[in-house]
C-alpha cells in the first residue's frame, strides 16, 4: 500500500513487526536457534554456534545488504537464499570454520516459515493486548449505559426497544470470544518449522528428532509432531482468526456509523481537530474511524480467501501458494491492527446522545410497541387474532397520523371482555419503552459476571 494510507488503514508498532528490517531479524533469531540447537546435540561444533551467534549479537542486519537481498531474492524465488549467502560470508568473516555451518541441514522454507510463525508471535501478543483494552472499555460502557433504553432495529427499521448497555454488552461479548479463540489457537499455531528438504530432516542422519526438539525449545515454539511445509493449516487459522477479529469490528462500526447519521443522532465518533470534517461541507462530521475499520472488512475476505486458496499444495513443498502468503498475511495483520485501534479508541471516546435515544423512541408514535400491544391482548382473544386487530391499528394510526396508543384505546374499548383491562394506565405502563426490554438486564448480568471470572 502507499505509505499516504498507511495511518489510515494500519498501525505503526504492526507496520514495524512486518518491515523487512523486522522480516531479517526473525529469520537471524530463527538461524542463531538452529546452530545453537545442532550445537547441544552435538551436529555441529559448539565453537561454530558460538561465533553465528556472536555475529548476530554483534552485528544482527548490519551484516546484511539489504539492497543486494531484494535484488537477489528476485531471482532466488526467496529471500532466505540470498539471506543465507550473506550471512555465512558474514560468520566467514569472524571464522571460516564456523561458516560452513550455517544453516545446518535445513531448507529455505524451514527458516521463512519459523520467521514467519516468530512474527506472528509478537503481532498476535499485540492483537491480544488491544483486545483486552476493547473488552475492558466495552464492559464499562455496558454498567453505564445498561438502562439506557434505545430502539432496537431489525432490517435498518426500526423494532423494538433495547439498551444502548445490552448493545455494548454484546460487543464485550464478541471481544471476550475473540480472546478465547487467540488463547485456544497459539498452542497449534505457534510451532517451529524445521524439516529440510522434504521434511524428512535426512540430512541430519539419527539427530533429527532430538534437533527439532532443541530448535523449538531455543525459540519457545512448540514442537511440530511433524514437518508441515505443504500443510497450511496454521497459517490458515491464524488468517481465519485475524478476519473474524476484524469482522466483528467491522459489525461494531457499521453500527455507530449508522447512529451517527444525521436523522438518528443517537452518538458521535470521538471530537478532535480536523477529524471527520468534509473538503467542501464545513458542517460536516464524518465517521472516519467507522470508513477505515469497514475498509478492513472489505479488504481482509479478499486476502483470507487467497490464504485458503494457497493451502492446496503440491506434496512436501508447494509451489504460488505459500508464496502467496507472504502477500496476504502481513496485510490482514496490519488491517487487523488498525481496525482493532480505531475500534478501541472510537470506544473510549464515543460521544452518547440519551436524548436523541430517547426522541427516536415516539419517532414513530407508538408502532413501535405494536408487539407489546398483541402481547397483552393476546390472553384475551388468541394471539393470531390480536396481531390482526393491532395490525389494523397500525395502519389507522400511520393513515390519520396519530398515536398508536389512543387508536388501540377507541379499539378496544368496542369490544367486550376487554376494554375494562384496557384502561388509560394499563396502556401507558403498555407504550412505556422501559416495561418492554424481556430479559436484556439477565443477559447484561451474563456478560459482567463472564468478565469478573476471566479476571
């Protein structure tokens, strides 16, 4: 993407994580494991690990040409090619024995793919991090706002009544799952890769198992039970995870943007200087954060998608789809950062309007407690015959433009057996939004208490 949309779609510590910069020191810590691991059990010279290592610690990517790798790397088909001669001219440079164990028996996808695994590692402990503040600010929102009655749409109409509290209570929800699904999926997805050139790790004769062990304990990996080159599974989940993180930010935006249109009013994206104004319309207050966060839910499938196309390899090592992924991944993370920040921020600085809640309650003079209307009629007179009556009423209070309330009153009060449980009290304590809100408090209690026992 162009660096002008960057601080519009993604998110500077996630960009950092995925630079090249970044990329290389990955796959040097993941080369720096190698030796040191083949050195413990004994494939290589502890003397030799000694001085890879050394250079790492030393020199790290100064040792590298940077322009050289992406020009090389073109031609390779990968960096770790070209990654791999340098280094070694690198550690040749200190010692020429040590040089000739660099990168001991393994493959070029054995590195990328463990770099790419250590990338995700700190972009997934970050994700994780943003997730706990959306939960925490959601969850307040929640205990304020819980009796805040709104009106609750279905189909963009307008239904029945809520609480903003049971909305947010249901976004804390969403992000409580979101945690539970990142804490579920690391110990599958966090796994070293090291298997050479067909996974079978020949070249390290009876050692194999025993250096796959030491690799993935110098990393703090988990074990592979077994090479998984052309099994993208782990790549797949954690892609598949990102997109349901930004989906469901995308679900909270399409929200608030939709309460922020100028008829509904009901709150605002937080206020700061020249945010959401409009090139020609001075009066204009944008839900900037809501376009970008939507944007990455646009984007996101279309790269998922690719992700899971690229899992249809060929034998032990595919060929385009695990190319693919050093595209796609890296952009879902960075979307899914800037999503999840701007969700976060919009959270903690929501501007909310009650009284325009409350004034798009009677928006519809009464209809929208036509339900609650039936309900109570229904014992009487059977419910399907109720909905007709209440329908009827509908329709003559929307033609003579009245209240749904004083309709139902002239209605009913034709009709025997009814009309003296149909007083003046019993049906304002019918059209009160408040007595209409079913089990909403019940479940707001569900998600607090959820909350208090992840604590």
């Amino acid at each position: 993407m162009n660096h002008v949309y960057a601080g519009l779609f993604y998110q500077e510590d996630m960009l950092d994580i995925f630079s090249g910069e970044a990329l290389l020191k990955y796959m040097i810590q993941a080369e720096v494991a190698l030796a040191k691991a083949q050195a413990r059990v004994g494939v290589i010279p502890q003397a030799a690990a000694e001085h890879i290592a050394g250079v790492a610690d030393r020199q790290g990517i100064e040792c590298l040409d940077l322009q050289q790798l992406a020009t090389a790397t073109a031609l390779a088909g990968n960096l770790a090619i070209p990654f791999v001669k340098q280094l070694t001219e690198a550690v040749k440079a200190v010692d020429e024995e040590a040089s000739g164990y660099v990168h001991w028996g393994a493959t070029s996808q054995d590195i990328i793919d463990t770099a790419c695994i250590l990338q995700a590692r700190d972009a997934l402990n970050m994700i994780e991090a943003w997730l706990h503040q959306a939960y925490a600010v959601a969850l307040q929102l929640t205990e304020k706002y819980r009796n805040q009655v709104m009106i609750g749409r279905t189909w963009l109409q307008q239904a029945l009544p809520v609480s903003f509290g049971f909305k947010t209570a249901r976004w804390a929800s969403v992000f409580s799952r979101d945690l539970q699904r990142l804490a579920e999926m690391k110990p599958r997805v966090l796994t070293a890769q090291l298997g050479g050139a067909v996974g079978s790790l020949a070249s390290l004769t009876v050692h194999g198992t025993a250096v796959v062990e030491a690799y993935a304990a110098e990393l703090n990996l988990a074990v592979p039970v077994c090479s998984w080159h052309g099994e993208r599974d782990r790549i797949a989940e954690i892609a598949s995870t990102l997109a349901i993180i930004v989906g469901n930010t995308g679900k909270m935006a399409r929200d608030w943007s939709l309460m922020m249109q100028t008829e509904i009013a009901e709150l605002s994206e937080p206020a700061a200087p020249g945010r959401g104004g409009s090139s020609t319309m001075p009066h204009k207050r944008n839900p900037v954060a809501a376009a970008s966060i939507l944007a990455a839910a646009n984007r996101v499938p279309a790269l998922l998608s690719g992700i899971y196309a690229g899992m249809v390899q060929e034998h032990e090592r595919g060929l385009g789809g695990w190319h693919a992924e050093w595209l796609a991944l890296p952009e879902i993370f960075q979307l899914c950062a800037g999503a999840l920040t701007r969700t976060v921020d919009v959270l903690q600085g929501m501007e909310i309007h009650p009284e325009n809640m409350a004034r798009n309650l009677e928006c519809t003079h009464g209809l929208i407690m036509a339900e609650a209307v039936m309900m109570a009629l229904a014992p009487k007179m059977g419910r399907l015959n109720a909905h007709h009556l209440v329908e009827k009423a509908c329709q003559q209070a929307v033609a003579e433009q009245r209240h749904l309330r004083d309709v139902i009153r002239e209605t009913v009060g034709k009709i025997d057996g009814i009309s003296d449980d149909m007083t003046a009290e019993a049906l304002a304590q019918i059209f009160n939004p408040e007595s209409y809100l079913g089990n909403i408090q019940q479940q707001i209690d569900a998600v607090l208490r959820e909350a208090k026992g992840d604590e």
